[in-house]
C-alpha cells in the first residue's frame, strides 16, 4: 500500500500516506520491512543451487511531516518528499550496522504502529551528521489482529492538498507520513553475527523470521525483556549491572548484535570512566554513515 519513490544506487527509497491517504501509514511501513525479510529468505535456497551469495538488506523507517509534491524544472521534475525526516529514515538504515539488526524505526513511528506490532527499544542514540537525540526501536514481529482492522486507503487527494504547479521550482504541500529507506548487500556467510537461517520443525509453528532465520516467538520475547533490563541499568548509567543483562542475552542469543553493541560500549566506558570529562547520558553517537 506504500509508493516506492526512486531507486538510489542500491537503495530503495519508499513512503506510505502519499499521494493516496492511509490512515495506518506506519504500521503500514513496518509491515512492509517485516515481509520483506519473510519473502527473501526462501529465495536463498535457489540462489545457493546456482552457487550464489545470499542478498540481505537493512531498513530504515521514520514517521514524520515533510514536503510532498512534484519537484524540479520544466526539463526535469519529480514526485518526491523533502525534509529533515526524509534524511532520517536514510540515518537509521545505515544505524542497523553498528546494531547489527535488520530494521530500526524512530520512535514516532514505533508509537503510531505500536498497537500492530512487538518491539524491543534499543535505546537513544545521535545519528552521524545530527546533534539531536533519538530513541529507536526494533520491530520484531507483528501481533496478530482481526482483519477488519488491517490498514486501509481513503480517497485520493484533494485538488487543494497537494500542489502539482510547474515551474523554475516546483513545490508540494507539507503531508504527514512514513518514510522507508531499504539498502541490500551481498554477504560473507562467514560474518559472525549472522548465524545460517534456520528452519521451523512441525513443532516450531510459532515461528516468525528475524535476524535471517526462524526464531521461536517466544525466545524473541524473553531476549526483549532482558535486554529492557540491561538497557534501563545503561541509561542509568550502571554499567556493572547493565554488563550482567546484556552477558545473559547472549548467552540466550549468542548473534543478538544490540547486546553486543551495549556491552562493548560498557566496556569502553568503565576502561575510560576516570578520563571521562561530561556526566553519563547513556546515549549511543554513532559516527559513521
């Protein structure tokens, strides 16, 4: 029910609530990154037999007001959306490699898609290029719904809503909605923080895939709710105790990257805190792209 936008390089730039109105944009989006993950895995299958790598990609989803509309010249012009959101959504595709996830949306969108979805907050973080804090979260799996309340589109926009003028400088209406940045990459089977997919047995029906195989509903849960505990010890700055959570989820989930992530920052940190010049925040900077 989304739009998909352009293709960037190996990017694909996608929004949802534009140029048709959907009432469940974010849920919308989410829901899309999760299929996405479930319909390429068994293609890897038919990729292997012709001795070819696996293809994964990462994701990123921010809900936001931005410009919408037919951009450009009369030579050249687009329908598009810009705006600080936009740039967002692409930060938070590229924050899944430091996280070692598949998918991290903001917390705007967590919180309209909240009702449809589990979701493990992994913490607040700075984006490269940002100095504002963001809280970002993992969607893990959808929660089952009566159709009846599956996301439906309205009518089309009105005339007045969105401005399709030419010109020197085209220019759109500011429109609420979720944007979607998906990048793919050929992968190492080696990489040691993605074990090979599994599949579910007759006795794992509650299965759903994450992290590139098919993990028990269950075990997604418990391994959320300990790293809850070891993210609220993190924030608060006990990082003795934050280690401890963090050790326990690996040992559930030795390939969970956030608790990987969180652990080493702890490390880090108590080795530098005598040098430490500014109070514990706990939040995570990210400097790479």
């Amino acid at each position: 029910s989304g739009t998909l936008d352009k293709f960037i390089g190996d990017c694909i730039m996608a929004l949802w609530n534009a140029p048709r109105t959907l009432r469940q944009h974010a849920s919308s989006a989410v829901a899309a990154a999760l299929r996405m993950q479930t319909e390429l895995l068994p293609l890897w299958d038919s990729w292997a037999s012709k001795d070819l790598p696996p293809i994964r990609f990462r994701v990123g989803i921010n809900t936001d007001s931005v410009f919408v509309g037919n951009f450009g010249c009369d030579h050249r012009i687009s329908y598009t959306v810009l705006g600080d959101g936009v740039n967002l959504a692409s930060r938070l595709e590229g924050a899944n490699k430091p996280f070692r996830t598949v998918v991290l949306i903001s917390e705007r969108t967590m919180t309209q898609a909240r009702p449809d979805f589990h979701f493990r907050a992994l913490g607040k973080i700075t984006v490269p290029g940002k100095s504002t804090v963001v809280s970002v979260y993992e969607p893990l799996f959808a929660v089952p719904q009566d159709p009846a309340l599956s996301p439906t589109q309205g009518d089309s926009l009105g005339a007045g809503e969105v401005l399709l003028s030419r010109g020197p400088a085209s220019v759109g209406s500011e429109r609420d909605g979720s944007l979607h940045f998906g990048r793919s990459e050929l992968c190492n089977h080696g990489q040691a923080y993605l074990s090979p997919p599994l599949r579910p047995s007759a006795l794992e029906e509650d299965t759903v895939v994450y992290g590139w195989k098919h993990v028990p509903r269950p075990v997604l849960v418990e391994v959320a709710e300990l790293f809850g505990k070891g993210l609220n010890e993190f924030t608060k700055g006990s990082l003795d105790q934050a280690q401890k959570w963090f050790q326990a989820v690996l040992q559930a989930n030795p390939c969970d990257g956030p608790s990987a992530l969180l652990l080493s920052l702890c490390e880090e940190s108590l080795l530098g805190s005598s040098a430490r010049t500014k109070p514990w925040d706990g939040v995570i900077h990210l400097e790479h792209k």
